[in-house]
C-alpha cells in the first residue's frame, strides 16, 4: 500500500474540466483512495460549490487550486503523466495501458531523497502528475507536450463503434485504484547512479524548452529551419532526453551563456 507520504506526493491535474460534478466525482475519488492534491487548469474559475457529486470529499474541494496553464500546474512535479483514449490521434508520446503504467508510477511515488549524502540536494522529493483533459476534446497536442508519456485504459471494441471512452470521474477512479490495488507490489531499488540523482521537475525542463527555443530564434535557426521551430515539439525534445536535475540544471547554464553571446557578440568578443 502506499504510504502517507506517497499518497500526497500525487497530484491529479483537470484541465479544462467544465461540468462541477463531473469535477466532485474525481474529488470523491481522490478521497476515497486517500489522495487529496487536485488542481483545475481554466481560463475561468469553476463554480465548484455546485459540485454535489462530491460527497465526503470537501476537503478535497476545499484545498484545491487553480492555474491558467498547464505548465504551472505541473511545474513542482518530477513525472507528468497525461491520459488519452488514442483513438486516431498521432502517436507522438510513449503510450502504456493503466496496468503497464500503475508499477511505473508507484516507483516514481517511492523515490525518497538521493540514497548519498554526496549526491543529496536541497530539492523536493519525487512529485507525480497524472493529467486529465476535457470531458469533451480530452488534452490538446500543446497540453500533451508537457507530459512525459501517456497512459490509456482499454476499452472493448466492437465493429462500427466510435471510440470508446470513460466519464471523468469513472476514469480518475479506475486509474487512482490501480495505484494502491496492489499492497504486496515490491518497490524497485535504485540499480545506477542516474536512479539516485534527484529528479528533475517540470519547472526545470520547462524553463530549459524556453531557453531552447530563445537560442533557436536568435540564433537564426528557426528561420532557415521553420519546421523545427515549434513550440509543443521543442518540449517533447526536452522531454524525452530524460534530463535528471543536475544535468537540467548544468544545460540551463550552457543556453544562458550561449545565448548571451549570441545578443551581446562586442561584449563576448572582449572577454
């Protein structure tokens, strides 16, 4: 089972979630399973005082914030991982069913600090987000961009049928369960040094995508190679590199000077 700890080290993310109950279900969901980070991604606020669905989950409501983007909603995390009904979607994300994904995301809850006093920061610990699109268009190519890979839950098919697809709160619940269905489940132990660097967060990739994409324009790159310069593909770039903290951090660096150098070339060539 998971611990304590565990259990609030997980956030569920709703972006774009309009119907309030449909919001109260994944609240009492979250409850249920002894999960209480919720955090709604909306332009406007959501009216959750009619969220009737949510019974004996008001704490859960009631502790919830809200962002104007993704990116600051997930920047704290250290895996960001968006759900999909695939359909025809463009596969671009590694893609793993609920079954494949649940061990994946207990091993990232279970990351403690760096097992070496050497290699120990003053960071936080392993932070998972599990990312939920709209009841209707479920998450677009730009929200997709800042996970790092998907889950899916099966559905049966049938000749003819449309794609199916599960209610939010159904789907919160589903994939919240098989988090903490499986109590005998062995934590895997860190087997190199990369397992025991801190991990980076999205915050550091993303302030890595942005100078990325800085040193791309000034550099004149964009403009002889305009179908690299896109945003959503520049953070999947980052992304999938699997960047842990220190190596984020140490290409930060890099960019910066490179790109200060490319907007001061007299000031560079003095030095």
């Amino acid at each position: 089972m998971l611990s304590e700890d565990e259990l609030g080290r997980l956030s569920v993310v709703l972006v774009r979630a309009r119907d309030p109950n449909n919001i109260g279900a994944v609240a009492r969901a979250m409850y249920d399973f002894g999960f209480h980070d919720l955090r709604l991604v909306n332009e406007y606020p959501v009216p959750l005082e009619r969220a009737r669905s949510a019974i004996d989950a008001s704490s859960v409501l009631e502790t919830a914030r809200e962002f104007l983007t993704v990116a600051e909603a997930v920047a704290d995390c250290t895996l960001v991982v968006g759900t999909t009904a695939v359909g025809l979607r463009r596969k671009e994300h590694p893609l793993h069913t609920l079954a494949q994904a649940g061990p994946l995301l207990r091993a990232e809850l279970s990351r403690a600090e760096p097992a070496s006093p050497k290699l120990a920061s003053s960071g936080p610990k392993a932070r998972v987000a599990l990312v939920f699109g709209s009841e209707k268009t479920g998450l677009s190519n730009e929200e997709l961009s800042h996970c790092h890979w998907l889950l899916t839950i099966p559905m049966h098919q049938t000749e003819g049928m449309r794609h199916a697809s599960m209610n939010l709160g159904q789907a919160a619940a589903v994939c919240l369960y098989e988090l903490v269905r499986n109590p005998e489940a062995k934590k895997p132990e860190a087997e190199s040094l990369q397992e025991l660097l801190e991990p980076a967060t999205a915050e550091d990739l993303e302030r890595l995508t942005q100078l990325t994409i800085d040193v791309m324009e000034t550099s004149g790159y964009a403009q002889r190679h305009p179908a690299n310069f896109d945003e959503t593909l520049v953070r999947r770039l980052v992304l999938h590199m699997g960047l842990d903290r220190p190596h984020a951090l140490a290409w930060t660096g890099i960019l910066r000077q490179l790109l200060w150098k490319l907007r001061n070339p007299q000031d560079a060539a003095q030095h």
